[in-house]
C-alpha cells in the first residue's frame, strides 16, 4: 500500500482529513500536499515578543508554502494555527519530539539559556539566530545581523544607536528583507457585551505597564485628566488593564466618567482591544495587540530606544520632554513619565484619529 508520509496532512497516528472526510487512501487522492521544509521557530519569551515576531510567518509561508512550521514558545495559544503547524508548548515531551525530528531550518530569536541549548542540541541543516557557547552563554550563529542583535542585548551604547525595528532585525536574521509585513493576531472571543457607544470614536486607556519596568507608568491624574477631556471631544472613554490595574481603574473611571468593564482572560481582552479605534499605552503586550489588530496606537516611551518599535503608520511613539536618561530602568529617578504631559498625549490622539 502506498504512503506518501511527506505529506502536509499526513498524521501517523490518526487519519489525515481528507480520508476522514472523503474516505481516500493515498494512491487515489488528490489532496497530497508535499512538504517541502521543515522549520523550527524558538521563540519562547513574552506574549508581546511572540506576537510581534509573528509577521516572519508571512514571509516563510510566502517563499515556503508547502513547509511545515513547529514553533515552541511558552504561548502557544496566542499563535494562529492557519500560519503554523504545530504549536509547542514548553514541556519536556515537546523538547524530546523536537530532537527527534532532523529540521531544514531551525530559527533562533531568543537568548534565553533554554532556548539556545536547544539551538545547539536539535538537529538541522540550516541555523539561525542564536546558540550557546562553551560557557553557556548567547553567541550569534553565523551572520551580520545576528552579531548586530547580539551586541545591542550587551552594550546599552550600541543598543542607543540602534536605527533598526524589531521586526527588521528578525527578517534580516533569517536573510530577508522586510516589506511591511504585518503582525497575525487572531479574535477568538465573541464580541464582548459591554456598554460602548460605537457612535463615537472608542479610545482605549492601558493603565499598567507590568511589574519589570515600573518606571513607564504615567501619574493617575494624567490619565484623569486625560479621560475628561477625551470625552469633552467627543470620544467613548475605556479603561483596559489585568488584574494589577484593576482597582486602579475602577478609581480612575469614577473620577474621569469613563468606563472600566473589568479584567478577562487574554482572549476576551484581545477581543476588547479589537473594539477600540486607538489605544494608548506603555511598552507592553497591550501595545502589541493593539499593533496585532491594526489598532491605531500612541506608545509611552522613556526607558526603550524608540527605533525598536515600528508602528505601520499607525500612531505615534511619545517621550519625555526633557528626554530620560534612564535606559532600560526598573526605576526612574527623576519621574519622567510626568514630562508627558495630558495635553501632548490628546493632541496626539486628535491627530491621528483625523488622518
């Protein structure tokens, strides 16, 4: 009997859908998809790190269509599973089928210790990214733009005078050029049942900003006042954040008028998100599912180089005035956050949502 086990919807374990479906054997089906490829994408990290390097699916499915793509990563669900085959999660029988499988591509994009021990201890014709040397540390495989990555994450100067965003320093890690490939970010919830006027332009306020880098967050009055005067323009007011931000916004939508519908689960946040036409917000996995679902999006920045981040021409990226001096700082100082003044941020907003 014949087998064609380099099929993409073949499954080994299970019969594939089109026998399920139309009752086909492989001599006599004309669903047979050879793979072409396999690749491995490690890209473990954040939520945010994982969805803004989901714009490489675009390009690996354009050039590689009939490839199979693993990628491991500690978030599989926030992956789509039309852009990638198979969705690991961070586990030891994971670990152990991914050294088992000899992949044509293995990609890279973290320095995470777990992450490059397994660069070097899985098999695969081609490498990218990073691996570990002989004393356990990051080491850039092979090319230009790994060492380029790699000497940014060690030496805070050069990092300063990056002009590269994430999103080309990924592409060009891989060999490509980037086109304005967008991010792929799925809403998996219903619509959530919630009091928004969708007569006005909806503004979303991200509050919080996690519990790494409280240096990003921006006074409560700023975002009172903020609120008060969206509304007097006419905008609908919505407060977002996760369970840290939750007291905090009840108290900020009772002082300013504008609605706070609770804390969700990321899926329905996603889903709340999707209801805003703009979002403001700090560094952080707000700001990349607003990005994701081709939010307009004001970002708070005073701690990052704002190169990093490329917005689609879709919003604006605000820094202190006069400019923080504190790179990559738990804590600032000086406060810098309150040189971003209410008045900036809403002119910025009335800009952009009239473009």
């Amino acid at each position: 009997m014949l087998i064609k086990t380099d099929c993409r919807l073949y499954r080994g374990d299970i019969p594939c859908k089109p026998h399920k479906e139309f009752g086909v054997h492989c001599d006599d089906c004309t669903y047979y998809k050879k793979t072409s490829l396999n690749i491995l994408i490690i890209k473990l990290g954040a939520i945010g790190d994982v969805i803004r390097t989901t714009p490489l699916l675009r390009k690996l499915k354009s050039d590689y269509p009939d490839a199979n793509i693993y990628w491991l990563t500690f978030s599989p669900d926030i992956l789509s599973s039309e852009w990638v085959d198979y969705k690991l999660d961070v586990n030891s029988e994971n670990i152990q089928i991914l050294k088992s499988i000899k992949f044509d591509w293995l990609i890279n994009l973290d320095k995470d210790k777990i992450a490059i021990a397994l660069t070097k201890s899985i098999e695969a014709e081609k490498k990218s990214g990073f691996t570990i040397d002989k004393f356990g540390n990051a080491h850039p495989i092979s090319n230009k733009a790994e060492e380029h990555k790699w000497l940014t994450g060690i030496f805070n100067d050069i990092s300063k005078q990056n002009t590269k965003h994430y999103v080309q320093e990924i592409f060009e890690i891989c060999g490509f050029d980037f086109h304005d490939e967008e991010y792929i970010l799925e809403v998996k919830e219903d619509k959530i049942e919630c009091n928004i006027d969708k007569s006005k332009k909806v503004i979303g306020l991200n509050t919080g900003c996690g519990g790494r880098w409280t240096s990003r967050l921006w006074p409560n009055d700023y975002w009172i006042e903020l609120a008060i005067n969206l509304t007097k323009n006419g905008y609908e007011v919505i407060f977002l954040g996760g369970v840290q931000e939750h007291e905090k916004n009840q108290t900020l939508a009772e002082k300013s008028g504008g609605k706070y519908f609770g804390h969700f689960n990321l899926d329905k946040f996603i889903s709340l998100v999707y209801e805003c036409d703009l979002v403001v917000t700090a560094v952080t996995m707000a700001m990349h599912i607003a990005m994701g679902l081709k939010k307009k999006t004001i970002i708070f920045n005073n701690i990052f180089n704002k190169n990093e981040f490329y917005l689609y021409g879709r919003g604006e990226v605000i820094e202190p005035n006069p400019k923080c001096d504190c790179y990559y700082s738990p804590v600032c100082p000086h406060d810098s956050m309150k040189n971003i003044l209410p008045e900036r941020v809403l002119w910025s907003i009335n800009k952009n949502m009239n473009n």
